[in-house]
C-alpha cells in the first residue's frame, strides 16, 4: 500500500471534495479500505463519462483497497436528479436488469473480482431496495432527515424552481440507505462520486453517524469539462460508449486523438496509468513541439489500449494512418467497415451496371452524368485510393475489398461506400 496515493490522486486532480481529509489520508495510509461508486444502469453501456469513476476503483485497488462497484438496480429505476434540468423517464424493472448485467460484464474489464489477495465487490442495490417496505423505509431512514437538511442540497434546490417529484427527491435518502447497507454487509467507509454526487454522498454519511455512530468518509473527483466549452463524452453530438459495437475502437481512438491542446495533458492524469515523471516527460515533449502532438498520442494510445485492447489500438491506429494517406487497399473489411461507419453508402444491386459513370450516378455520388464524367476526368474521382479517369472504366472484383467494399472518394473529402 502505497503512504503516498492519496497526494498521487491530489496531483493528478482527481480530487475534488473530500470529507475530514486528514482522517481520510490517514485511513488510506495505514489500512485497507472498502470503497464503492455506483453506476445506475441507464442504457446498456457505461460511456466515457463513466470512465473516471471505473478507474478511480482501479486506482485504489491497485493500491491495496478493496472497491465495490454497486450497480444501481433499484436506483435506476428512479433517477438521479442531480444537476439534471429535467425529470428522467421510468423503466421497466426487466429493462433495468438487462442493463444492469452488461454493466456489471464492462466493469470487470477494469478491475478484478478474481483478484487474490484484494478482489473488488460486485454488489446491485435491487437486492435490498427491492425487498424494504415502504413503512419500514420511512420509519429507518426518512426519520434520520430534516426536509430543511434535504432541500439544503445545491442538487434539489437547483431543482425546485422548475419542479422535482417526490421520487427523485427522495432519491437521497435511497444512496443513504446504499451506504449504510454496505457498511452493515461489507464494512464499507468510503463513498466515492463525482461533484455532482456530494450532497447524495454527506446525506449517507449523516445516516452512517446516525445509524451506526461510524465516521464515513467521502470523496468526490472533478466533472470533467473541456476547454472549447462543449461537452466531455460526446461527439458530434453523440455518446462515446465503452461497448465496442456502439463506438467502434477506432472512433473512440479519434476521440481521444482529437483532444484539444489545452485539455490533453489534464486528461493525461485523470485516464491513465502512466506514473507523474512519464507524464511529466511528454509534457516537456509537447510543450517544446506541439504540432507533434506527443500528449494526444500517448492518451489516445493508453486509454484506447486500456478500454479495449493493443490489438485494438493498432487497428484503429492503421486506419486512421490508411485514411490519411489515402491507401485504402491496406485495410480489410472489418477495418472498412469501422474507418468509414458512418459516410453514405450504396448497396449496389445485381442488375447495376458497374460503370464508374453509371455507378456514381446510382450512388447518388453525382448528381448528373455530365457532372459524373466531368469529376471522372477531372481526377476528383478515386475508387479505394486510387485516382479513376476512365469514363468507360468498370469496376472489377479487384476493386472490392475482400469482396464486399468498395470505398469511392470525390474530391479530397468526400468519402461513401459501395455495399456488395
């Protein structure tokens, strides 16, 4: 156990508020302690504003601490109203459970159930939230809180102007009860969130003092924000998810790539491992030639390697070097099929005639045959990286990757794709 990780977790930022720190170091330092986050299911992945809570387990379990990821399968039924402007919509208990289980297969790509000597705990609120009744509820925990100390919280006050129903304002009270559940079951002291989660996080530790007459500690990290002003996790508007299928390895990799200058050495310490002095080498590396992008690089390539794999890095890697030099050829299909997920694309059917013109008019890749011919013998027109000047070319199965693709691209941009 290292004496030092709780001022490696100040160093790298990640944290934001803390409960009795002095106590809370000296804990840390001296013995294992049992952690836990919680992750309501609200889809059936986690995302990437889900990938500094995980590795906040990692970090503690790697450090001799024992985390528990608790799965929000009662709470998700419910929704958290934290820093949200509006109610969230209901979902079924089946729809939840579902979701609970592929989130509980994510985290264990991250921290160790299996581990010897520290495991993490996997623990799903359902099976205590599911079971209390109401009567019992009110009469353990709604008698422990004030409604003054409730709406005192900056989560619920931000809310009352515009409405919160009675269900998410009680949902305080159930992140309370998880606490003192896993204190009761597994000796937990520590609640970790992010700032977002404070007022949830010292309401648990009211009840623990209450309940128990336990010292509980908390712990929240920073919300990530980024320097352009737009929002962390999203791109082109859309979640970037930790499932595969949902945000190929080579979109997340272009995520993390495209890191702005200003952001990529802080994301550097939040989302990896790499030790302070590393990190401190690349920002001597980046500071002196920024146009290198040695920071965006090193990140794109641990956190890529991290969430799914080196030999998913590499392909995502090789992909973006085909697209930049224009050698499609080099890549296969699987690799097409993510490089170019979502530019158009045509299914060419039987009866198509396979003509360069022909086809780039039944693509809707021309708008006109003039306009077609004219492109072809411009060279604006290449058939997989290859300039096509042709206007009595034909496409041959030479021309379609492992038989199935055919990447055409007009001018130096526009990319679409032809599905056989």
């Amino acid at each position: 156990m290292s004496t030092d990780f709780f001022d490696e977790l100040k160093a790298r930022g990640l944290v934001h508020q803390t409960t009795d720190e002095e106590a809370l170091k000296k804990q840390l330092n001296e013995e294992s302690v049992k952690l836990y986050i919680g992750f309501d299911p609200t889809a059936d992945s986690l995302h990437i504003g889900h990938l500094l809570p995980i590795l906040m387990l990692r970090r503690f379990q790697l450090n001799g601490h024992v985390p528990i990821a608790l799965v929000g399968g009662g709470t998700g039924m419910i929704g958290d109203p934290s820093f949200k402007d509006a109610e969230r919509s209901l979902n079924t208990l089946d729809t939840v459970k579902n979701w609970s289980d592929s989130i509980k297969g994510q985290l264990s790509r991250f921290i160790d159930f299996e581990d010897e000597t520290n495991p993490a705990i996997l623990a799903n609120n359902y099976d205590w939230l599911g079971e209390i009744s109401l009567i019992d509820f009110l009469r353990d925990v709604g008698k422990n809180f004030t409604i003054n100390y409730m709406m005192s919280k900056e989560s619920v006050k931000r809310r009352i102007e515009t409405g919160i129903s009675y269900t998410e304002f009680a949902y305080q009270l159930l992140q309370a009860y998880d606490f003192l559940k896993l204190y009761e079951t597994q000796g937990c002291l520590l609640q970790l969130g992010g700032s977002d989660q404070w007022g949830n996080i010292t309401s648990g530790i009211e009840l623990l003092r209450r309940e128990k007459e336990v010292q509980g500690f908390g712990l929240t990290m920073p919300l990530i924000t980024k320097a352009d002003g737009t929002k962390f996790g999203k791109t082109e508007g859309n979640a970037v998810w930790l499932d595969a299928d949902k945000t190929s390895p080579y979109e997340f990799y272009q995520f993390w790539i495209n890191t702005d200058d200003r952001d990529a050495m802080k994301f550097l310490k939040y989302f990896t491992f790499l030790t302070m002095e590393e990190i401190a080498e690349i920002e001597k590396e980046f500071t002196e030639a920024p146009e290198k992008r040695a920071a965006q690089k090193a990140l794109a390539k641990e956190v890529t390697t991290l969430v799914h794999g080196a030999e998913a890095y590499e392909q995502a890697v090789k992909i973006s070097k085909a697209l930049f030099s224009g050698e499609i050829k080099e890549l296969n299909a699987q690799e097409i099929l993510q490089g170019f997920k979502d530019v158009p694309s045509y299914e060419v059917q039987k009866e198509d005639s396979l003509n360069i013109v022909e086809l780039l008019i039944a693509a809707k890749i021309e708008p006109s045959k003039r306009q077609a011919r004219e492109d072809v013998q411009n060279g604006a027109i290449y058939i997989n990286g290859e300039r096509m000047q042709d206007v009595a070319a034909e496409l041959s199965d030479a021309d379609k990757i492992e038989g199935q693709f055919t990447v055409v691209r007009r001018g130096k941009k526009k990319y679409f794709l032809l599905k056989y």
